[in-house]
C-alpha cells in the first residue's frame, strides 16, 4: 500500500505551509499529492506549482470538476500538467454537487452517470490524438451543421496512458467507476464498512467490463492526527465531518449524509442534518457520534495508526492518502513523519 496527501482547497490561509507540506512528502517519498477545487482555488493552478517545485512525487486533481470544463479541456490540461511534470500527472474527475454545479457553474446537475461516462470517453479519446469526434445525450463534437471540423491534440502527453480517477461515493457511481476508470477516489471511508460500501461495487464495475481489480487504485483520503488523546483528537475532526454530513448539499441530496446512512448511522446522520440545517453547527458538531470520526480518520499514536492502516490495507486500499492535521506547520510535518514510521511499522511499506 502506498500513501498520498491531500492540500484540500488552496487559498484557506495555510498556502506557504501546504507547499512545505508537499515538498516534505516528497523526500519521505510518498506517492502522489492530490489537489481539490469548489469555488475558489483551482486544482490545475496549484499543480503545476507544486510540480515545479518537488521531484518525484506524482501530482493529482482531486478533483477536476466535471461541470467546470469542456472535457477537451479538460484533455489538454491533462497533457500539459503530465509534460511539465515529467510524466506525473493524475487525473481525477467528479460531477461535484448540486449547488456547486448549477449555482457556480451553471450546469444542470441531471443524470451525472451518464454525464460522467461520456466525459471520460471524450478525455480518453482526445488524449490519444486521435482526431475528436464524438456523438452523444449530453456532448457532440463536432457541432453539426457548423464549421467545425474534427481535430487533434497538438501536444504529446509525457505518458501513452495518464491514470483517470473518478471520485464516487454513490452504489451506481462507484460501479460505473469500476468500470470505467483507473481507480476511485473516496472520501469518509471506514475500513470496517469498506467491502459493503465501495469495493463490492467496484468489483461488480470491473467485472462488467470484463476485469479484476488487479491494478486499480483504490483511494481513500483520511485526515491524519498523532497523539495519545484519541478523544480530544476526534473532537478536531468533528466541524468537518458536520459540515460535510450535515451541510454538504441539500436536505434531499447530501451523498455524504447518505453515506453515514449506509454505515449504520440512520438517526445521527437526520440529526446533524436537521443541527445543521437549521443554522446550528455548533449543535450539528456535537451530535457527531465519536465511533464515526474515529473510523474515518486515523488518530492517536503511531502504533494505533499502523494497525488502522492494516485494516485499511486488508479491506482492498492501495494508496492511502492523508491529510495530515496539526495547528501548525512543525505538527503537520511530524504527522507527515508518523505516516511514514506507522507504514512501516504496519509491514506494509
């Protein structure tokens, strides 16, 4: 198993420590750097600032939302951040949320699935320099009865084949993913719930398309925090889980809710929700069961973490990526560090 860190969004006030973040994962050599984006910071920007900057660690976008650009530029951003980065570039993809989609961008949020698929085909497409035609529901290139004509990519990408991520929380998305994708991106994963929640799903996408999950990358983020107060340590997790359970979309469509939902978390899910909902996210926070947090995170000291990471390994993860907590730099670094030591210490570097 390989480990990953996470930036989150960048612009949250923390830019300078991010960076040293990154080029600090990049000497204790973990796999890859993922980036994200919602309505502030792009991920493509912030890439190649940390691929100028750093070596050997892969960069991702986690993610690149899909409402956000053509996917033939999509393709060529790809290409591009793939050749100044030497060939270390990961693409990862996802519809985001409603509000985001059709409040920020403008976009339907309507039959994300189908959406998704034909995305993927036309980035795949378009990164083979292949002349770019395509017909479908939702794109059809070119426009018919116009000017345009079919063209190809006048870059080469550093790579034949650049791995395409598809972030899926969903059953029918992480299916599709399955099928479709090189690997999956997952966030508020519990090692305990993973076969039922995500890998059986993918395993069933890979077999539709006649495949094992023999090379594809299962991805998991969990926020990383090092001490002996697993308590006290959870309580710093419990704003972001509320926000996200509670408060990320809407009361009818919130995948995250419904996720805690699968997990056997029915009734606390509705609560945070209503908490939250109603303004009070202080209220929302408390109402965050400890077992939830302490399942989706990995807290406490590092032998604690190795055996999380164990679980985590022996549910079906391939890279695990952190997002490594702390209220100040030295505190991440050193989260860093222990992600490492916990690795090895697991007998799984």
């Amino acid at each position: 198993m390989q480990l990953g860190i996470n930036l989150g969004y960048w612009g949250a006030g923390m830019d300078a420590d991010n960076l040293a973040v990154a080029k600090e994962a990049d000497k204790l050599g973990y796999a890859v750097c993922w980036a994200a984006e919602a309505y502030g910071s792009d991920a493509a920007t912030v890439l190649s600032w940390v691929a100028a900057q750093t070596e050997r660690i892969d960069i991702g976008s986690a993610i690149f939302q899909i409402p956000a650009r053509q996917p033939a530029m999509t393709a060529m951003t790809a290409a591009t951040l793939d050749s100044l980065s030497g060939g270390r570039f990961r693409l990862g993809l996802g519809v985001s949320g409603p509000q985001v989609s059709e409040g920020w961008y403008g976009v339907k949020f309507d039959k994300p699935l189908a959406r998704t698929r034909e995305y993927v085909e036309i980035v795949r497409k378009a990164m083979t320099r292949e002349r770019l035609s395509y017909e479908g529901e939702h794109w059809t290139l070119p426009l018919p009865d116009g000017p345009g004509k079919p063209l190809k990519l006048t870059v080469h990408p550093q790579r034949e084949h650049i791995p395409l991520y598809v972030a899926a929380i969903g059953p029918k998305n992480l299916e599709q993913t399955g099928e479709i994708a090189d690997g999956a991106l997952l966030i508020f994963p519990s090692a305990e719930h993973l076969e039922e929640t995500a890998i059986r799903h993918l395993r069933a996408g890979r077999e539709k398309a006649g495949k094992t999950m023999d090379g594809f990358d299962v991805v998991p983020t969990l926020p990383l925090a090092v001490g002996d107060d697993v308590n006290g340590l959870a309580d710093m997790f419990r704003p972001y889980t509320a926000l996200y359970v509670g408060g990320m979309g809407s009361r009818k469509q919130n995948f995250y809710n419904q996720l805690a939902q699968r997990m056997g978390y029915e009734k606390e899910a509705a609560e945070i929700q209503d908490k939250y909902l109603s303004g009070d996210k202080a209220g929302a926070a408390a109402a965050v069961p400890h077992e939830l947090i302490d399942s989706t995170t990995l807290l406490g000291p590092v032998d604690r973490i190795a055996e999380r990471m164990q679980a985590y390994a022996a549910a079906g993860v391939t890279t695990l990526t952190l997002a490594p907590a702390g209220f100040t730099l030295e505190e991440r670094i050193a989260a860093l560090r222990a992600g490492t030591q916990a690795l090895e210490s697991a007998g799984l570097a």
